[in-house]
C-alpha cells in the first residue's frame, strides 16, 4: 500500500497537491484549521481540523504525532506556506519517526528563506542578481542610503517576518515596497520597523510583470535535478509587487543551469520554485528569489505533464519516480477569484480593463479551485465566502457614497489595491 500524504492547509496550494496525488491514487489527509475553507470539500482528501503552525505550533506538534502513530509507517508530509516549513524544521526530530518531511534540509532553507542569504549564495555561484542591502538599524540605513539606486525595493529579510502576529497591518498588508527616494525610504523603513526593523532594501529591475519567469524543480536528496518546467506571469495584482493571477507554461531551459548551480551550491534538495525577472539592458535574467515549497501555481506542472509534487511523493515514498517528459507548453493557471475582483473593478475604470483580461485568459487553462472532476470545492467557495463578500462590500460602499463619507473607498477595493485577493488574504490570516 502506497504511504498517506499529509497535506498542511488545503488553500491554493494544498487543494493542488490533493488534486495531484489523489488522482493518482495517493491516500491524502488535508489539515485545515478553517471550517470555511474550500479545499475541505475536495474529493481527493479527508480534510481533518488540526491546530494552525502558526499561531499554535506546540499543539499541531502533539496533534501530528498522535496523528502518525495512527497512521503506522511514515506518511510524507507537505507544507503549503513559509509558517509550515519553520514548523517543520523546528521539529524535525520529533516528526521525522512517522514522517517524511518534504523540505530542504536545514542550511539550505536558511539560504532559500533568508533574502540576504540568498543574494550571497547566488554572488558565489555567479548567478546575476540585482544588487542588495541588508538594514538592520538606523546605522545601516543611513550607510546604504548614500549608495542606493532609486527606484528600489524594500522586502522583509524573509518573507514570513512580516505576517507574524499584528505585522501585517503594519506593514499595510505589503509584502514588497517600491521605492522612488531616499526620503520615501527612510519614511517607509519608519514605517515597517514598527514590525521588524530588518529588512533588505534590493536593486528594482526594470521590466513589466511579464518579465518574471520562474523556474520550477525538483532536486533529489543528492541535490541533483530531477525535472523541471517554466512559467512566465502574465498578471500579477497588485501590479509589480503582487502574486500571481495568470500564469502560463513557457520555454526558458536557459534558467536551469543557473538554477542548478544555485541550488547545488547550496546543497538543496526537494521542490523549489525560483524567481527571475528579465533585465532587457542587461541582457541578462536577475534572481529574485527562492521558494522553498510548493507553491500556488504548482499545478501548472500537472498541467504540461511534469508533476513536481508526485516527483516529491515518489522519492520520500521510496517508489520509483515517473520518467521526466519534456513540458507542454502555453497552458495558463488562473486564479478565478482574484481574475473576477479584477474584472469588477474594470466597470470603474480600474486596469487593466475587461477587454485586456479576458485577452490575457485565452487559451487552455487550470484554476485555482474549479476543477470539472472535483467541483464542490468551487461551488461552495462562490456560494459562502466570494458572493457574500461581495455583496457586503457593494452594500457597504454604497451606503457610504450616499452618506458622503469621502475617506471610504468601494470596499472590494481593498482586495485589489493591497491585494486582499484569497490566495494573499489567506496568507495573512491562517
């Protein structure tokens, strides 16, 4: 019998892997700590309420426990956030008996999570990245700001740093800031040290969103590659730091050798997900960043046959991995709810307009969470959470415009601006 994957969170990326292992008949078990949560009614896991890694770890701990002694054997376990994979790694020893962890091993997700680590490991392996400093004062602010380049970006030192606790409003539900000068840095530094008073400050990339292009892989345990395909982000929201909304599988084989050479460096094994923008007058792609999970748009590689997460499955499963195909390409991944706020807000003027998004959506597609074979994850999602949400907000701005409050925006706003959409709205919460 096949071990039981354990999926942490059955959001985006967790109701993806499900879809993914469960049909190919992987036993899966989704954890959730929401009782709302699409994913819980997916087809392809038994969804069980479990503590939250983030704000009650010591209890998820006992709970995964008694969770593998029940299960028997060594279930492999994936993590669908940065909180998830900080969890893991703080408690390998004690989940290691019932579980495959699928995670890098520990100085390699110190490189991967750490911006400044990941800058440094990438000069060392002659990967070109954008130029970067690391703020950890006032001191340090004020040595950059005289060699700084504007505009720029400042970014907590690792992402997660910033969604801790009340952070994330501190940070004004941000999690990268563009720059434009020095006295727009040091406001916005006063602004997010409130949260966390490291931060690194990089080099912006000139170029659109259509210049992120990502290079998907796996590495086995000897951290050689395994598989990989690419994508490219079509629409991101908000524009220029936001996630994902369309993205689709391209061909940029180019990437992999960086990539390889990065992660072997590094001594990294497992999935990973790595960022980099075209620099059209460098002539050259800069390395933003490392993901060191699976990620939203995972399912893209199911989608142009080179399924990262079974690659995974297989290895810490100890069966046989499938053999690596060369990707399909052009297939897009959208997520739906987001693409619909977006095309609500193109009636008021808001860009880009209908026209430009249902252009930008041609072609064959995945979503986030309708799926034709499992379709009660999406029905309930449209029918308890987005059409009363929207609803509310529409009610609510326009008992506003009739009141005259003018500090009061249309409230699904919120969801675009500071992209409140449900894949990073639910990062913030859980």
């Amino acid at each position: 019998m096949k071990p039981v994957a354990v999926v942490m969170n059955v959001f985006y990326t967790g109701l993806g892997i499900a879809r993914s292992l469960g049909e190919r008949g992987v036993r899966v078990i989704g954890l959730t700590a929401q009782r709302r949560v699409y994913g819980n009614f997916t087809r392809h896991a038994k969804t069980v309420f479990a503590p939250d890694s983030r704000s009650e770890p010591d209890a998820l701990l006992t709970f995964l426990t008694q969770l593998g002694r029940e299960l028997g054997g060594k279930s492999v376990l994936f993590p669908t956030r940065d909180d998830d994979v900080l969890f893991l790694n703080r408690f390998r020893k004690e989940l290691e008996p019932y579980f495959s962890l699928v995670i890098p091993g520990e100085s390699a997700l110190s490189a991967s999570l750490n911006k400044w680590e990941t800058f440094l490991a990438a000069k060392r392996a002659k990967v070109a990245t954008p130029g970067a400093w690391m703020i950890e004062g006032l001191d340090d602010l004020e040595r950059a700001a005289a060699e700084i380049r504007y505009p720029c970006v400042l970014k907590p030192l690792s992402a997660h740093h910033w969604r801790q606790g009340g952070n994330w409003e501190l940070v004004g539900a941000r999690k990268a800031i563009g720059i434009a000068s020095e006295e727009e840095l040091r406001a916005e530094y006063h602004a997010i040290a409130r949260a966390d008073s490291r931060a690194l400050v990089q080099e912006m990339v000139p170029g659109g969103d259509d210049c992120l292009l990502i290079a998907a892989c796996y590495m086995n345990r000897e951290s050689r590659w395994v598989a990989g395909f690419n994508t490219q982000k079509i629409l991101q929201i908000p524009e220029g730091f936001g996630t994902g909304c369309i993205v689709q599988c391209v061909d940029r084989s180019e990437l992999f050798a960086p990539t390889i050479r990065l992660l072997q460096s590094i001594g990294y094994s497992g999935i990973a997900e790595v960022e980099y923008k075209w620099d059209a007058a460098a002539g050259e792609y800069m390395l933003i960043e490392i993901n060191s999970r699976p990620w939203d748009q995972h399912r893209l590689g199911h989608a142009c046959g080179v399924e990262l997460m079974y690659f995974a499955y297989c290895e810490h499963a100890g069966l046989p991995m499938p053999a690596p195909v060369k990707p399909a390409l052009g297939h897009k991944w959208i997520a739906e709810d987001t693409f619909v706020t977006a095309a609500i807000r193109s009636f008021g003027n808001g860009k880009p307009g209908l026209g430009t998004l249902l252009r930008l959506a041609r072609g064959k597609r995945t979503y986030a969470i309708w799926s034709v074979s499992d379709p009660f994850p999406s029905i309930i999602y449209w029918m308890t959470r987005f059409l009363p949400d929207l609803i509310v907000s529409s009610v609510r701005a326009l008992w506003s415009a009739i009141a005259g409050e003018p500090s009061v925006k249309v409230n699904l706003q919120k969801k675009e601006i500071v992209y409140e959409t449900h894949a990073e709205k639910q990062k913030s919460l859980r």
